[in-house]
C-alpha cells in the first residue's frame, strides 16, 4: 500500500472508490451525495503540509485507490479520519493507513492524534485500538451529511505519538503474531 496526494486525474478513481453511502454515513466532512464535482474540489483544494490529506493506494492494481486518511484541525488538535471503500472492508487497510499516517503526523510535529467513529460502527473502534488509540473516556457528537446532516454520537480515541514504540509498524499493536506491512508515505 501507499500514501499519496490524490492528483486530477484520480478524479473518476475517487469518486467511485468512495461514493458509498455506507461510506459517507460514517463521515462528517463528505459532502453527500459524492461526485466527481466534489472529487475535483478535493484534489483542487489548498493543502497544508502539516495537516496532509491522502489516498490510500495499492499500486499496479486495477482500481488502486482503496481509501483516504487525512488530518485536519479542530481547536487546536490533530484530528485524523479515514475511510475504505466497501470491496476492501476487512482487509487492514484502515489500520494500516492508520498507522501511515502516525509515522506521518510525527514527522510534522504532532505530539497526538485525536479519531472519533459513529458509535453504530464498532469496526471502526476495532480499527483505531489495533492502530495504538485508545479510548479518551469522551463521546462527542458530529453532523453528518451522509445522515441528513443528523447528529450522531462518537465515542473519541487519541494516540500519543511522543511515547516511544507505540506507533512503530504494529510492534506493540493488535496481534504481535500477525506480520505487518509498512506503509509508506508518498513524496508529495
């Protein structure tokens, strides 16, 4: 897998890999319904360096956009969200997208992630705890487009990226038996 900037010709890639109303329920930035309008908005968008916005892809398959992952700002923390399309659900992506971006986020100075996910999907808690975060204790709420623009309540994890060896290639996270890939940051 890698991580890379979405570019102007992943436009249709994107839109397909992602225009999933499974898909956009559980997100609170997808505009909903997803086209190719919106795809072209993505890519378009103004990036910041420190708060990276990326596809998740496997090269040299057909269809290789399986997911994005990104960070934004909410009052001053590094929130991180992802999302995998629906044929690749079950596979690790999210964790190890996850975990790319960790690496990632470290090298641009973050000390902590904060994730969140809709409280009617658990995977995705699965997911962020095999990824190193841990449950805050907090539940916030968050609107969502993919629901009508309805709340909905999100149990919130962080990760804290100063300690040493909790984000390094799943050595310490979810099963210590099962081999683990690397992903890799794209040069943007």
């Amino acid at each position: 897998m890698l991580l890379r900037p979405a570019w102007s010709e992943d436009v249709g890639e994107l839109t397909a890999a992602i225009a999933h109303e499974s898909v956009a329920r559980m997100l609170a930035r997808l505009p909903w319904p997803y086209d190719e309008a919106d795809a072209h908005a993505f890519v378009a968008q103004r990036r910041n360096p420190h708060l990276p916005s990326l596809v998740v892809t496997v090269p040299g398959a057909r269809g290789a956009i399986v997911g994005g992952v990104g960070l934004h700002d909410e009052a001053g923390e590094a929130h991180v969200g992802y999302w995998v399309t629906p044929p690749a659900w079950g596979c690790g992506i999210a964790t190890e997208a996850l975990r790319g971006m960790a690496d990632l986020a470290k090298l641009c100075g973050h000390a902590r992630l904060v994730a969140r996910h809709a409280i009617d999907n658990p995977a995705s808690g699965r997911v962020l705890r095999n990824a190193g975060f841990r449950p805050t204790g907090r539940t916030t709420c968050y609107s969502s487009p993919g629901r009508g623009g309805n709340p909905v309540a999100a149990p919130e994890y962080a990760l804290d990226l100063s300690a040493t060896g909790n984000h390094e290639a799943g050595q310490d996270r979810g099963d210590p038996a099962k081999p683990r890939g690397r992903m890799v940051p794209a040069a943007a």
